[in-house]
C-alpha cells in the first residue's frame, strides 16, 4: 500500500470489508464512465428526433467513454467550483467535434440524478445475488437440522422445546421477506429521465420547436437506452428524495435481518451449543488466549446497527427539499447512498460467512434439554399416572412439591436436575416409572417443527431459489476479511 495511503483517512468500508463489484459500482469511474453514457443517449436520442448532430460527433463520444482525466477534472472543477461543468470540459476535450452539442437542454440533475438511480438499481441486483447465496445456505442448515431438538426461549428463559433446523428457518424467513422487498424495488426503481432544469422540460420544448411528442419520445428514447422501461412521471429538478428512503429501508430491513441473526448466535456462542466459524490460528483475545469471541457475528451487528440508521438520514432530506430542489441533500447523499450498499453487501458476505461454516455442538444442545426437560415432561407424566388409575389432584401436588425440590438444590447447591429420580421413587407414580424414558424422548415435544421447516422450504424457498437462480448472476466470491 502506498505509505502516503497511512496519513489520510480511508474507508473501512471499501479498504477492508466490502466487494470488488459493489465497490466498483460507487466508485468515481462507474459514476462519470455512467454521466459520459448518458450524454451519449442524450445525444444519440436527440439526432434520431431531427436534432443535427453528426455521426461523427457521436463516434467520438463512443471512443472516450471510460477514459476519465480525474486530474484535469479535479484542477477544471478548482476553477469553476461545478463538478458536471468541469467534466463536460474534459471530456469535450476528448471529442472537440461533440463539444458544442454535450449535454444539449440538460440540467446537472440529469447525468447526477439517473447515474444514482442506476447505480441504485444495480447495486440492488448485487445485493439481490448474495442475498440469493445467504438463502441457499441457511435452506441448508434449516434442512441438515430441522428433526434436531433444541430449548427453546421465550425472554431469554428456557420455554418448550423446538428444533434448530426450525429456528434457523425462522432467520430464513426474515431473508426471504428482505429478498421479495428487493426483487420489487428492482422494478420499482425509476428513472428521471430528461425533465429539464425544475422539471418541466422547457428547455427540450425549446429545442423542438414545441413538439411535445418528441419531448415525450426524447425521455423515453434515453430512458430505454439506459435500460428502463420508462421514467418517473413528475420531478422537480431532481427526483423525489422519497426513493431513496424507500431503498434504504429495504437495506435496512437486511440489516435488521442479520442483526437477529447474529445476536442470536452470539448467545448460542455464549451457551456453547452454536458458534460461528473459528479459524485454525486464530486468536479470540490478546489476554485470554482460550477465548473463542464470536467477533464475525460481532462485525454483523456492529454494521446492522449503523445501517438501520440511515433511512431516518434520507427520511429527513426528502422532508426538507424545498420547492423544485435545495442543494443540502448533495453533500449528505454522497455519503449515504454508497455507504449504505457498501455496508449491506458487507453485513451479506459476514452473514454467509457464518453460516455456511456454523458448528453446532449436539451434545452440548442434548445436556441442556434434559436439564430442564424433566420440569416441560411433567404434563405429560400427570396424564400417564391419571390414566394408570392416579388421582390428578394427588397427583398435581406431588408433581408440585417434587419440582420445587429439585429446583431448589439446582439452585442452592448446583447439582444436576434429580426431579425424574424423585418422582420414579414415589409411590403415587410407581406404575407409570418405567415409562419415564419414552416420556422423556425430547422429540416428543417438538411438535410440528420439523414439518413446518419441510413444508416452508418445499413450498417458498425452494421454489423461490429456482426461480431466481437463473436471474441473478453469481455473488462475488472476495475472500471475507475477518
């Protein structure tokens, strides 16, 4: 790394942790290489309604699509203190015959405006793809475990038994809800299009001598040059900020996802039933060296919590634009907006990470259930006794009493649960004692877990990981730095 790199500030998030494609799809080169592509489809679009701009014109625009002088643009900017003149000067530089004609009837907001949208939408097909990869994994272990018994919690308290297969669907089916609302605001996305400097299109107007239908067909020509079916019906100078808020709470909502996820682990860490992955040689404290800290699940929440905050940024700078545009969101949507895919796409690679190398300890799952399960089996061993000829109320006392002892030495002197032991010794439940152990078969109270995780995965996520795998290209595979 150049040494100069060491004394200024660099982001964590693309200098550490984030992927090559997301990184590259807020990156200063995505962005211009996109603002040259849409002055070449305002140009093409403009020709083909009757405008007289030439071929050759054209061609050299084509030729100098990703050959971006930042340097000649940052000394041309010093000057003008505007970053879309500075740009237009240098790449008018490149094609001299194209410059009288660059970003002919546009506004800033134009090449600004559709760029972020469009970087919005593909960010949101990456999104879409590793989102795909982290459902694929989680049917897996959800598959792998849903017959395996584990307690489950209700505030943090041992409650009735479920499976881990079943809770880790639970996490599933938070993802799946995160994967429909980002296949929808993949449509949902628009484009601004060319609607001039507030909105109304007066200067194309102008341009076209008052055809409104080659107004109309100019903004639908470049929307679908770039890709959009149509653009949006109404803007000001800039699109409604509303967008932004919309696609932040979709992120936001992953984040949401992840955090439960990992929080949860992060206590099944603590309990030693579930970790996440732990490297050969890698270190869990600089003090404590047989410490095993849940650090990636750490990182996950740590970015979550960051990330669930910015729709309330973008909530705020749409509810303050005044009128057709104010610039005080310019400044603050340069940060939001990358940094929010950046910190998703990160919070995804963290989350596959984990799961697709989660070790769970069965045994360790296995004493903790029989710690706790002779207290869930007395029910059951209540109705056994009654039909064996007992009396219920004799019976409840018993059960009663018997219990409140051997709380009391787990509590008082630590040892193990002996409320089976005390009970098999009464009499009031002799006939029904050799039963004990088939009544205490921990997949007696699991209930339909298992079948709820086959029927969920056979009935959405399978038919769902079908139909999206053919539309979403491969999640990056960078290595997680961890």
């Amino acid at each position: 790394m150049d040494n100069e790199m060491n004394f200024s500030y660099q982001n964590p998030l693309t200098g550490r942790y984030a992927s090559k494609e997301m990184s590259y799809n807020w990156s200063p080169q995505r962005k211009h290489s996109t603002w040259r592509r849409l002055w070449l489809a305002l140009a093409e679009s403009e020709k083909e309604l009757g405008l007289p701009i030439t071929d050759t014109q054209l061609e050299q625009m084509r030729a100098h699509l990703d050959d971006i002088d930042f340097e000649a643009a940052a000394k041309k900017e010093a000057e003008l203190r505007h970053d879309v003149m500075s740009h237009i000067h240098v790449f008018g530089a490149l094609c001299p015959e194209a410059r009288p004609i660059i970003h002919l009837g546009a506004t800033s907001c134009f090449v600004t405006d559709n760029t972020e949208l469009i970087q919005m939408r593909d960010g949101l097909k990456l999104i879409q793809a590793k989102l795909l990869k982290v459902i694929e994994i989680l049917a897996g272990i959800a598959e792998k475990y849903k017959d395996l018994p584990t307690l489950g919690f209700t505030h943090y308290q041992p409650a009735q038994l479920t499976t881990l297969g079943k809770r880790f669907s639970l996490y599933l089916q938070d993802f799946v809800m995160d994967m429909q609302r980002v296949t929808e605001e993949i449509e949902k996305v628009p484009f601004r299009g060319v609607k001039g400097t507030t909105g109304t299109q007066a200067s194309f107007m102008e341009l076209f001598n008052g055809d409104h239908e080659k107004v109309r067909k100019l903004d639908q020509l470049v929307s679908q040059k770039m890709g959009f079916d149509s653009s949006i019906a109404l803007s000001g100078q800039t699109y409604t900020r509303k967008v932004d808020f919309f696609v932040l709470s979709v992120l936001s909502g992953i984040a949401q996802s992840a955090y439960k996820m990992a929080g949860d682990i992060r206590l099944l860490a603590n309990l030693k039933e579930v970790e996440e992955p732990f490297g050969k040689s890698q270190v869990g404290s600089s003090a404590m060296a047989y410490k095993r800290n849940p650090m990636r699940s750490e990182r996950v929440c740590s970015l979550a919590r960051y990330l669930m905050s910015l729709p309330v940024n973008s909530a705020m700078t749409h509810a303050t634009q005044w009128f057709e545009r104010t610039l005080d969101d310019s400044a603050n949507r340069r940060i939001v907006l990358g940094e929010a895919f950046l910190t998703a796409d990160v919070i995804l690679s963290l989350i596959a990470n984990i799961a697709d190398g989660i070790q769970v300890w069965p045994k360790v799952i296995e004493a903790h259930i029989m710690a706790e399960l002779p207290f869930m089996a007395t029910e059951n061993i209540l109705m056994e006794a009654v039909r064996a000829g007992g009396d219920r109320q004799d019976l409840h006392e018993a059960i009663r009493s018997h219990s409140m002892e051997a709380g009391k030495v787990v509590k008082t002197e630590g040892k193990p649960n002996d409320l089976i032991e005390r009970l098999a010794k009464d009499p009031l439940f002799a006939k029904v004692a050799p039963m004990f152990k088939d009544i205490l078969d921990p997949k007696l109270f699991i209930g339909r877990a298992p079948q709820q995780v086959e029927d969920y995965l056979n009935n959405t996520v399978r038919p769902l990981i079908a139909e999206l795998s053919a539309k979403t290209g491969p999640a990056s595979n960078d290595e997680i730095r961890v």
